[in-house]
C-alpha cells in the first residue's frame, strides 16, 4: 500500500434538496464535474461493506469511537470491468482511504467465501482483508446503492459531492447484478448528503459557496443508515 497517503478532512452534510439546487449553480461558477460522471454529471455507485458477526464496524459507528476503519468493495455504473477493494480509515473528521484493483472472478470468489488464493495476492491490502476475514471473521453485509454528483478544486484538492437515492439489499444473490432488487434507506429521499473533502485547507471561495443557513455538519454514515434493516 502506498505509504505517502495522508489523511484528509472530510464534512458531512444533510441537505434539503431546494438547498442543494442553489448550491449546485453556486459551484458550477468555480468548480468542475469530475470528468467520470455520465453525460447527466452523475454516476452510480455501489459499494459492498464487510463486518463481522459482532457488527464491530457498525458499533464503532454508533457509539462514537474516533478511530475505526471499514472495507468494501465498489463499483461504478454496474460496470463489472474496473471493481475496487478499499479499505478506509477514520479519526473524527479526518479520512485515509487504500485501494486496490481485484477481479470480477476475485470478487466472486470473495462474496462466495473461497478465500484462501487472497493470501498470496499481489496487493498488500487484498492480503490483509483475508487476515481479517479469517481471524476477525469478516463477511459481506450489505450492498450500499447510491447517486453521486461531484465537484472538483485544484487548490486545497477539494471534492464536494451530493449524493441521493440511497438503497440498499442484504441478500448475497443480489450482489454483482445488473438489475439488483433493493429498496430505499432513508426516510426522506428528497434529501441530498453533502461531502466536503480536502486536504489541508478548504479555500475560502469554497467556504463561502457552501454556507447554508440553520444546516449543521453531521456524522451519517451510508453503511450505517443501510443497515438499520438488519
């Protein structure tokens, strides 16, 4: 794994959509469309999470603890050719993600319990997901489904991304499907979930075109609110 990395500050954001409509033709004055979106400025992401039978990552999440680290697997527009391992890690509002490319026929085989061939992968971080998912026997729980638009600033290397139309399944069969059978995770889906992410400085001309009023940085978590079904 790349050890140059350096965690980045990351704010989190409920918004109503009314809010993220003006905020959007605020940014799109300074900022640009990441150029992976879709024609539309958005692309779909699906994100498998790992934890294990305790739900350590989520109880980590709902009682608070500052330093806590997740695994996924994700991918882009169902697009099954370019699927990603991460590994991200977390100290309050700082963000450190790893990456590594696997397979469709790895990641099957991960989804399908055949673990054994990841030990003596290539990538580090392929390496140590089979540790943790023999040792602190980590599994597929859940298929996080969701809507990104994201905004990209040179300076501070700031992303900003509303997402909406997140969904969820539990059931294993539905992972890694075209069409996957999955319902909506929140209560109000006309919110939009505002991320602020940089580096070490957020630009005051961003600082000023995403001030909202009465809206307050918040910790929600996609995992979290998708596992509330179980």
């Amino acid at each position: 794994m790349d050890k140059e990395k350096h965690y980045r500050h990351e704010l989190k954001y409920v918004i109503p959509y009314a809010d993220y409509d003006a905020m959007k033709r605020r940014l799109k004055l300074v900022m640009r469309s990441d150029p992976h979106t879709l024609d539309d400025g958005t692309y779909r992401i699906r994100s498998i999470y790992f934890d294990n039978s305790d739900d350590k990552a989520l109880r980590e999440k709902v009682d608070g603890i500052k330093k806590r680290e997740k695994f996924r697997i994700r991918y882009y527009n169902d697009d099954l050719s370019f699927i990603t391992l991460e590994k991200k890690m977390k100290i309050d509002n700082l963000c450190l993600k790893y990456d590594a490319a696997i397979t469709e026929d790895e990641c099957r085989r991960i989804l399908n319990g055949d673990i054994d061939w990841m030990k003596d992968h290539d990538e580090e971080l392929v390496r140590e997901l089979y540790t943790k998912m023999r040792y602190q026997r980590l599994k597929p729980k859940v298929l996080v489904s969701y809507l990104r638009e994201p905004y990209i600033y040179k300076a501070g290397n700031v992303r900003i991304t509303f997402d909406s139309q997140i969904r969820t399944t539990h059931f294993l069969r539905e992972f890694l499907k075209e069409q996957v059978s999955d319902i909506s995770a929140t209560d109000t889906p006309q919110e939009m979930i505002l991320e602020v992410k940089y580096d070490a400085f957020l630009p005051k001309i961003i600082q000023d075109l995403i001030q909202v009023k009465n809206i307050r940085q918040q910790a929600f978590s996609k995992y979290g609110a998708c596992r509330r079904f179980g």
